[in-house]
C-alpha cells in the first residue's frame, strides 16, 4: 500500500483531480477497467492486516463513544468480510460495461445520421454511513462505469475509509491509472460535506446513502444534483385467495418473515403488513412466527383484537407505526376491506417497495398498474429488490425518486447518454 497522504487537501482540490482522473476513465477499454478492479481486489488482500488494524482502531472508538451494537456490527471488519469485499470487487469486473453502447442510427431526411451513446457520469459524490464495505463497493462501481468518485463516510469510519483508500490509490497507481479517481474525505466535520454538495462545478451528482435525516440534509444544502434513495415504507398486502390453500397459507408467512427478519436493517425489509379482512384466519400463524423471529408486532384495533382472541399478545399500533420505516425487528399491521383500501393506504405512504400476495389475476394486474413505487413485487419477499437480485450484479443505492434513476442504481444507472450527429457536409435550411 502506498503511504497515506499528509495533507489534507481541500474539497474543491479534491474535485479539481477527480475531474482530471474522470477524463482519463471515461475513455478507458472494457480490458482496462477489468484489470483495475482485479489489482484492487488483490491489493485489498495484500494489505488485509493493515486494513484491518485500522478497522480495530474505529470499532475500538466506536465502543469507547457507546455506539450501539447494531452499528458496531456494521462497522466491524473481519478477514471473512475483507475477503469477501474483495470478492465482490472481481464481481464487478465480470458485469457488463455499459459505457459506449450505442443505439442503431437512423438517418434522417436530411442525411446526417443520428444515434445515442451511453457516457459515464462523470464526478460522483458519495455520502454515506458505518459500512466500510460501501467505500469499496462504490469505488469499484464508479470504476467500472469510467466515472470517478470522491467518498464522505461517516465519522466512525475514519481509519477504514483511509486504509481502504490506500489500497484502492495503489492499485491504480500500479496499473498506471490516476490514484485520484476514487477520494475519500478524511476531515469528519459536517461543513466538509456541505462543501461538496456546493460544488456544483465540479461534481455531477451526489448520491446518499444514509437515514431520512442524510437524504434531507442533503437534498435542503446541495446544489450539485441528488439522486434520493435508499428510504422509505416497504408494504405486503395480503389477499385472502393467497391463504385459503395451507400451502400457500404457510408460504405467505414464510415470505412475511423473510421480509421482515432476514436482514431487518435493510431499506427493503417489511414494515408494514397489510391483511384483508377475509384473511384474518391466517394471521395468528403469521404473527407467532413474527414474534419468534423476535419480532415486535405493532397491531390496529381489528388486529389486536383477532389476535388477543387466538391468545397472541402484540402491542396496540399508534398512528405513528404507519408510515414509518423502521429499520429493525419491528413491524406494524392493518387490517384492510379489500385492495381497493390496501391501495389507498400504499398511495398515501409508499414509494419504496410494495409487494401483494394473491392468486387472482385480476388483482395482480390492478396492484402492478396502479402502486407508483420504485418496485412492485408479485407474491415473493421485498427483499428481492436490491441490484444483484435483479441481475443488476451490484448496486450503489436504490433510488426512490423519478428522474434519471428509479429502483437499484448499478452501472448502467451510473452513465448517461449523448448523441452523436454525422454528416457529409450538410447545412439546416
């Protein structure tokens, strides 16, 4: 690994030479970006024992500070969890490079021949939170799709980030490539990130990747562009058609606990069950395998009250449990008269992800048409959404906003397009 830097530079530097490396990426072959990211790989497992000294110094803060264990568990490395960065970057170098696909040209009546080309983004800004795995994942993504990357990770994340970043710096200084291309801010300090969503020259969009409160902060300070994801209220709506068979009965809970309990942190993990009223028979097995996975269950009136006759003990939902992305073992239910209602209620608070259970065709066309959300899932958990689930490989955030990206942001979410116009000589009459 090549030595640490001295200086601090500022975040306009940092944007100067991210700008630089950028030019340089942009036009790098397919077999260039490929042989980067295999020398990154092996440089983090060179440098495993030095990555993980200075991952120790951050847990050990981090515990000093009194961080709670779920965000310790998120910061803490280990040489299982630094290979399998590693491994994750090779993955990466197998996806497909979208950058210069080319749509087929069509001549206009004017003769010149016009055509679109997919072009990187160019200078990517990254906030984000805890995970040291982030800081690679996304440099090896921006890699790959030719756009360079300046990183801002949380504070307890510090002595990671840098000796990540030290890795990163000398396997492309190795391969010839500027070390520049992927930055991590050191300094801490919140005005350092407020000076890079301000630096709208020089970077072309920043992505977070956080809590609500990140987004927002970001979103209210910024004038460089923000890609907004990664938040908001996952719902299943449970038909009655998919319970009256056992079967699908002990399957519609099997998907309600894997939505909720696999990975609880996760922005595409359940928050809020939705059960048709004709269902009710079945969510008393639902909510004792909710609870055995130690799930807090958070259940409106008619719900508690079905539940309190079958002998379940759930705590009664305040209005606040509606709405809410919890981010932990926790999970609300409402019972609704029908999807029409279920419909409403997803209207008035998703956007995330929102999935239905049902055997009736009709209804699965009703929900996919009408939910306006970033995924709409027939009858499997929500967790699916996530970029290497839907064949994306990786992904940098899932985007819940509109304009340029929606869903799982991987390499092709991270380039644009141009186009390109040829002629032989003509002139607009």
């Amino acid at each position: 690994m090549t030595a640490q830097q001295d200086t601090v530079i500022s975040i306009r530097e940092m944007g100067v030479r991210a700008r630089a490396a950028g030019r340089v990426l942009r036009s790098l072959p397919t077999a260039r970006k490929v042989q980067a990211l295999r020398a990154i790989a092996a440089e983090l497992r060179a440098c495993s024992g030095e990555i993980l000294d200075a991952n120790a110094q951050d847990v050990q803060a981090a515990q000093d500070a009194g961080l709670p264990e779920p965000m310790l568990a998120r910061l803490r490395l280990d040489a299982a969890a630094l290979k399998a960065i590693a491994a994750d970057v090779e993955a990466v170098s197998h996806l497909p490079d979208p950058v210069g696909e080319t749509t087929t040209a069509q001549t206009q009546p004017s003769g010149i021949q016009v055509s679109q080309r997919r072009v990187p983004l160019g200078v990517l800004g990254v906030i984000y939170e805890s995970r040291p795995n982030v800081t690679v994942d996304v440099a090896a993504l921006a890699l790959m799709s030719g756009n360079s990357v300046i990183l801002r990770g949380g504070k307890e994340t510090v002595h990671s980030n840098a000796a990540l970043e030290g890795a990163i710096r000398a396997a492309l200084e190795a391969q010839d490539l500027p070390g520049d291309a992927v930055q991590v801010i050191r300094d801490p300090a919140r005005e350092r990130m407020r000076e890079l969503l301000r630096l709208d020259e020089l970077v072309d969009a920043i992505i977070p990747r956080g809590g609500a409160g990140l987004h927002r902060y970001c979103v209210e300070n910024a004038t460089v562009p923000v890609i907004v994801g990664g938040i908001g209220v996952v719902h299943i709506y449970l038909d009655a058609s998919f319970t009256r068979d056992p079967a699908d009965a002990a399957r519609a809970a099997e998907i309600v606990v894997n939505a909720k309990v696999q990975k609880p942190s996760a922005c595409n993990a359940l928050d809020t069950l939705l059960i048709d009223r004709e269902a009710l028979g079945a969510l008393p097995d639902i909510t004792r395998a909710l609870l055995e996975g130690g799930v807090e269950v958070r259940a409106d009136a008619e719900a508690w009250g079905a539940l309190q006759d079958a002998g379940i003990v759930v705590t009664p939902a305040a209005d606040t449990d509606y709405g809410t992305e919890f981010l932990a073992l926790t999970a609300s239910l409402k019972v609704v008269s029908g999807l029409e209602e279920a419909l409403d209620f997803i209207a008035a608070h998703g956007n995330h992800t929102d999935v239905i259970l049902t055997r009736d065709e009709a209804q699965i066309a009703r929900f996919v048409q009408d939910v306006d959300s970033a995924a709409v899932i027939v009858n499997a958990s929500p967790r699916f959404n996530d970029g290497g689930q839907l064949g994306l490989g990786a992904e940098v955030a899932i985007s819940t906003q509109k304009l340029h990206a929606r869903g799982p942001m991987g390499l092709r979410e991270l380039t644009t397009t141009k186009w390109v116009v040829v002629g032989e000589g003509q002139t607009r009459g």
